[in-house]
C-alpha cells in the first residue's frame, strides 16, 4: 500500500471502502482505505486511488471508524476524475429505524477529532491568496 493510502488508513477518523453485492451476490470483502471529503445523513464524498466502474448492480460498502465504534454504510455510487485520483459521491441508504443511531454515533466521532480548524470563509479566503501557513484538510461535515 503506497505512503498516502496508508496516510488515509491511519487517520483517527478514517474510511474503508469495499463491494458488498453485485448483481445480488454478495462478495467477499477486501476494504481499502479512502479519503473522506464531506458527510452528512443523505450523502458521503470521498476520494479513491481505485476507479470502480459504475453499475447500478454494485452496492458499496463504507466503514466509517474511529478508536472506539465502526459504523456501517452502504452506497451506489458516481464517480468523476481528480487527478490521479477518482472523485466518489452517493447518497447513503440508511434505514429509518437506523437513521438516529447512526446520526448519533457520526456526531460523536466528528466531536472527537482533534482535526486543526479554520472557518469555512476564512479558508476559501486564504485559499484564494494561497496565504495558508500550513495545509488544512478542510472535510465538510452536515450532520
């Protein structure tokens, strides 16, 4: 596993992404670590060295964890390039009955990473000076 893939495996908040089913079947999962860019109850964004191809026969897995829970997710996904990377979204398909826990539990997490902030202006002002002292991971969090 390169250097930046383990990067995103080794962040107190990470992300596995895996293929849970296709057409039907399901499969045996081997997870790989991805970047997570924005989340909120409906929706995930992230970042993959992988380039899946799209089907709507693939339901994909995503293991949201942190030291102390793993929650599960499940995704169809659209994709676009980045670079050498491939740009991942979907809506998530959270059950009713599952939508309070999981909310509660992504809140709980969001809480406990120590991640440097700045404010959503003051980091596309910066951004567009190129005045940042220091990268920021900037992760658009809505839950």
């Amino acid at each position: 596993m390169n250097s930046m893939i383990q990067e995103w495996a080794d962040l107190k908040l990470n992300v596995h992404m895996y293929i849970q089913e296709f057409h039907g079947k399901l499969v045996d999962r081997k997870r790989r670590p991805v970047l997570l860019l924005g989340m909120d109850t409906r929706a995930i964004t992230f970042l993959s060295d992988l380039d899946l191809p799209i089907s709507s026969e693939m339901l994909i897995g995503l293991d949201v964890e942190d030291s102390h829970v793993c929650v599960r997710l499940h995704a169809r996904l659209w994709k676009q390039p980045f670079g050498e990377l491939t740009l991942y979204h979907s809506s998530l398909h959270i059950r009713q009955e599952q939508t309070l826990y999981i909310t509660g539990q992504l809140n709980t997490m969001i809480r406990e990473v120590q991640f440097p902030t700045v404010s959503r202006f003051q980091y596309e002002k910066a951004s567009e000076q190129h005045a940042l002292k220091e990268p920021y991971h900037y992760i658009d969090f809505t839950i």
